[in-house]
C-alpha cells in the first residue's frame, strides 16, 4: 500500500514540470509534482522565450501571458547581436536577431498572435509553478526521486523527504520524468540515448553592474567578446548575456573539458568579467559562479511503459538558438492533454504512444541544431584569422588585417560580413521554432502530400493545414470589434471543429460525436454573420480547405485532420478520424 496515491506523479519543477503541471492542472487531473530542492530555479540560465512558448502560455490564460510580458525584456530590446573584442571595445560587426529585422518581424507578426521576449528562467518557473499551484497542483518541495518500479496497472515510485530524512511511496497511473540533464527517471527507465554528454566546458558568472554605457544604445541579450589568447582554447570568445537591463548580467567563458571543472575563485571571476566589459576598473557585485558542460545527447524513445521523459532529460545541448526551455514547455504541451483524455476514459491508452513518435524527432532535431549552431561560429574565426595561429600577438595581427585598403582586406571584410549573417541560424530561426508538423496515430491523414517549404525550413515558418502542422495563426474579428486569433479559438484542453458557411453537416457531426463520445469538442464557424468572421480574408487564404470543409484541431493547437469539401457523410467520416487520432 503506497503512502500517496495520485494519477500523475511528476518529477521536477523546472520548465518542463511546471508546465506540466500547470496544464494537468487546468485539464483537471489529479497530480502530484516534486523538486529536490527547497525551491525554483536560483539562476536565470534560459531566457529566450519564443512565440510557440508564449502560445503555450496565451492557452493557460490571458492572465499567463500578460505576467509573462510583464517580467520580460520585450522583443525590441533583443536584437543587436555584438561581435566585438571588449563591450568598450572595437565592435567587430552585429546582427540583427531574434525577429527584430524589419522582415523578420514581419513574419513573427503573422504568424503568431504573441511576440518573442526574453524572459530568464527565475521569472518563467514561478510563473509556471504558480499557475499550476493555483490550479490544484499538489507539489512537494525537498522531496528527491529515488527509485520507481511500475507493473500494468501503475508505477510506484519511491521518494525522499530531505527535511526529515524518510522515504515514502507514491502510487500513479503515470510516472513523468521531467528532471533535467541528468534524470534518474530516464536513467531507470532505460531510455536509450544517442550523442555524448561534455563535448566542452563552460563557467557561469552571475554578477550586477551597470553597463548601460556600453549597450544601451546597440540593445541586445547577447554580446560575444573576441579576446585572442584569454584562455585555453586560445580564440578567447566569451558571452556577456543581459539578464535585467542594464545591471544584472550574466558572463558564460570556456573551460578545458579534458580537466576536472574549475574552481573559480572570486578574484579570477572579476578578471575575467572586467576583461569581456573592457574596464579594469568595474564596479562589479557578484552573485554567482557555477561551471556545466556543453552537451550533444538526445533519447531516442521518450517512454517506456507508464513512464514519459520530457524536457532535457531528453534533449541535452548548449543554449544557442535558446531552445532548451522553449521546447520543455512544448514537450509538456503534447503530453499533458493525452494523458488528461486517457485518465479520463476520453482516448485509449495508445495515444500515449503519440508523444513519442511526435516529439522524438523533434529532440533530435534540436539537440543537433542547437550543437551545429556552436561549430557555425568557426567561419567566423576563420574570416578574422584566428585559425591561422595559436599566437596571441599573430592572432591580432590578423584580425587587424582587416582594416587595411588591400583586395585581400576587403575579401577578409565580405568574409567576416558573411560570416556572421551565416548565424541567422543560431539568433533569427524562426523555422526551427515554428515548423513542427507530427507525424503520428494521432494525425489523421487526408490524403494530401506534405506541402514542401518554399524557403529554407529552418529561417522561415510555413503556414500550413496539412494534419500534424500547428493551426495557422489568423486574426479574426467580431461584428462586435473585438479581435481574436484562430489559435485563441481552439486549445484549452479540448478538440475543435472549424468549418464555414455550407459546412452545418461538419458542425452537426461534431456535436453529436462531441456528446457520443464524450468528449469536449468546441464548433467554430467562420463566415458572414457568423460569430466570428474573416473580414480580411487572411482565414481564407490561410486554411487550405473551402468554407464548406473542415479542420479538426487537438488540444495542442495542432490539426489533427481536415477535408477539403463537405461530404455528404460528414457524421460517420468524422466518427472514424475521432475514433483513429483517440485511439478509442
Ligand atoms: C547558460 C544557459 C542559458 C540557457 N539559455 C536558454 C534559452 O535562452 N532558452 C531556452 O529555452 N533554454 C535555455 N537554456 C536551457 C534551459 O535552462 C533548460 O533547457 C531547461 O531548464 C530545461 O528544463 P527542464 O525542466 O527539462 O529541466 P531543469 O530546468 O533542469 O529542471 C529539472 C528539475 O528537476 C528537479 N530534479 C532533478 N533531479 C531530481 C530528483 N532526483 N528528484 C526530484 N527533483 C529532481 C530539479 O530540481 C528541477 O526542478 C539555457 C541553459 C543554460 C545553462
């Protein structure tokens, strides 16, 4: 007999389980989240919070996505992406990121009602861990994971209580490990793992100082210092991150992973931040100095049994392209609205077999890009000459080289320029953060080839209704004035049904079966006269089917299936596309 008995118990309190457990707890399911430690996270380590993060959180609620804006440094702030030897330094060249060049901004804009922020992780986990407490959450702080054995009916999981020294037992219908880069739950669980873990070493520096002389006039989250023969590796690239404008920063400098992580000592912190900023004479206050290891580790099956990983107990990689908390919270977003219909007898258990085959992938294909993105920065010590030589004085030599009137400077300058604008992959993927089309049961198929990306995948999102794509974000608008996106339509723990004038046998299907299976399945008709219309066509033009189709869409935003027309079995052909994407 096991001490507590719960539907879900969820391991970690970080992005991942927090999201999680916020949305357990709007679906209504019963829940127990634990975290070793006494309280969230202490550092502010991610930060960038893209749009299909904020969706997440315009889904748990208005009032979600308005504290998450009110915490951030807003998009505008983010996008002066500095090279440059020292922030007092020569600036060696910037890019414009994270969705604020004229175009790039364009393109955020329609396709998301919500807008990138930079938001650092000690703001973003009591938000999450908030919601969900409000909402029922049971969560347990100092309680450890030790051990879980599960049989066909459930798991039993042991845990610790750190203040009074005592395990205890929990039984749940599911056990979800969202206990970060080193998780016991997938460790137990033998999830297999491809890539290694430590392929380089970084050191953490938290400090306050005001540096609004050096940057307020370029605003960014990043600035990379190039200091040729500062350190081992001898390039000398170091990250001053802004954490809070323009007092609270964070540095990231390299360490030698063949050697045990150093100890760094507050006089070597103070050097090696006065050295990136340019003035000796800093007044700088430390917070914090903590050293973690570059990863290239992705699992290759994210369950086993009554037993789901998300978050980076699955993906492990480096914060370029700032896509670790982002997709934890996604990850939650795919899991937590299928365990919520089995627990409660709305799908069958094989829908769980979903989250797997739609977010493996998706793991995989971060970790690597998030790894990619670190090697891309060699084209640009390769234009400044830093490659040539492991000589401090040759290696500036170099890069002055580049300020000279020869046809070989002004080859090295197109190089460097070029360089640089490569990282659009790393600072402006909009693509990569955008463009997830599953593939799964849980998809029904219409029929239709996937449309083929007219640009390059990973810079740009594609809009698209092919079943498994994200529903594409429209404005629509109410006789009324008021504005909605279609992503606000759908959501919120339920499946919807769009469809337009003709389509009443669609939205007649819908309610029956919405009442026959027992399931909520909100009906949204579009059109003249209709609650919500399409005055300026952008639906029209956006939905890939006629008005008198229909696009099914899942809790997670996502289009579970569509058809082109009306069909004159509506009812039984939407009966077979539930039946198939519930698993019933
Ligand atoms: C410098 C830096 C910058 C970053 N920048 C970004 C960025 O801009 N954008 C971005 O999206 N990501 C970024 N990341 C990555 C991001 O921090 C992680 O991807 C994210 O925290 C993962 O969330 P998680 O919930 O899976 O794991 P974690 O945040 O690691 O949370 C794990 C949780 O599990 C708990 N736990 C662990 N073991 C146990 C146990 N045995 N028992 C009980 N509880 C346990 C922990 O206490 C914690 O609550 C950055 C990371 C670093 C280091």
């Amino acid at each position: 007999m096991a001490d507590i008995n719960t539907q879900v118990l969820v391991i970690g309190t970080g992005p991942a389980g927090s999201a999680t457990a916020a949305l357990l707890a709007s679906y209504g399911i019963d829940h127990l989240v634990v975290n070793r430690h006494r309280w969230l996270a202490n550092t502010p380590r991610a930060h960038i919070t893209n749009q299909r993060t904020m969706e997440v959180l315009r889904d748990l609620g208005p009032e979600v996505e308005a504290e998450a804006y009110l915490h951030a440094s807003p998009q505008e702030m983010m996008g002066n992406n500095v090279f440059c030897t020292s922030l007092a330094g020569e600036e060696i060249g910037r890019l414009q990121t994270w969705g604020t060049h004229p175009l790039s901004k364009a393109e955020h804009l329609l396709s998301s009602p919500t807008l990138m922020n930079d938001l650092p992780q000690t703001f973003m986990e009591p938000l999450l861990f908030k919601t969900a407490c409000s909402r029922g959450s049971q969560a347990r702080m100092s309680t450890q994971y030790v051990s879980h054995a599960q049989d066909p009916q459930g798991v039993t999981t042991t845990l610790l209580d750190r203040l009074s020294g005592k395990t205890f037992t929990v039984r749940s219908a599911y056990l979800v490990g969202a206990d970060g880069g080193n998780s016991k739950v997938a460790e137990h669980a033998g999830l297999p793992f491809a890539g290694i873990m430590g392929v380089a070493g970084s050191i953490n520096i938290l400090f306050k100082a005001d540096l609004t002389r050096f940057v307020a006039h370029r605003p960014s989250v990043l600035y990379w210092v190039l200091q040729p023969g500062s350190n081992v590796g001898g390039i000398g690239m170091g990250l001053v991150r802004m954490v809070r404008r323009w007092n609270e920063w964070l540095v990231v400098w390299g360490y030698d992973i063949t050697q045990p992580a150093p100890k760094v000592d507050e006089a070597f912190a103070l050097k090696v931040v006065r050295d990136l900023v340019g003035d000796p004479t800093l007044a700088v206050e430390l917070q914090s100095v903590s050293t973690w290891t570059v990863n290239n580790r992705y699992a290759t099956e994210l369950s086993k049994g009554r037993v789901f990983c998300l978050g980076d107990a699955i993906h492990r990689h480096p914060p370029s392209n700032g896509l670790g908390s982002n997709t934890s919270i996604q990850d939650a977003f795919n899991l937590a609205w299928k365990l919520a219909m089995v627990l409660k007898g709305q799908a069958g258990e094989r829908l769980l077999d979903s989250y797997n085959a739609e977010r493996a992938s998706i793991a995989k294909q971060i970790v690597t890009r998030a790894n990619q993105s670190i090697e891309e920065f060699g084209p640009i010590f390769k234009a400044l000459g830093l490659l040539d030589s492991v000589d401090p004085v040759t290696m500036q030599q170099n890069m002055d080289a580049r300020c000279t009137a020869t046809p070989e400077a002004e080859l090295q300058r197109e190089q460097v320029r070029a360089a640089i604008a490569a990282k659009v992959y790393e600072f402006d993927a909009h693509g990569v953060e955008m463009n997830h089309r599953y593939r799964s049961a849980a998809i029904a198929d219409d029929g239709q080839p996937e449309p083929a990306f007219d640009r390059d995948r990973e810079l740009h999102y594609q809009a698209t209704t092919w079943p498994g794509a994200r529903l594409p974000h429209v404005w629509l608008h109410s006789a009324d004035g008021r504005k909605c996106s279609t992503l606000d339509l759908a959501g919120k723990g339920r499946f919807t049904l769009f469809t337009g004038i003709g389509g009443e046998a669609w939205a007649e299907a819908a309610a029956a079966l919405g009442a026959e299976l027992q399931i909520e399945l909100a009906v949204r008709v579009i059109g003249p006269r209709q609650t919500w219309q399409d005055f300026t066509g952008d639906w029209a033009r956006a939905r890939e089917v006629r008005d008198c189709g229909a696009l099914l869409v899942r809790p997670d935003q996502h289009v579970a299936w569509r058809s082109t027309a009306a069909d004159a079995d509506a009812l039984a052909r939407l009966r077979r596309v539930l039946v198939q994407v519930l698993a019933r």
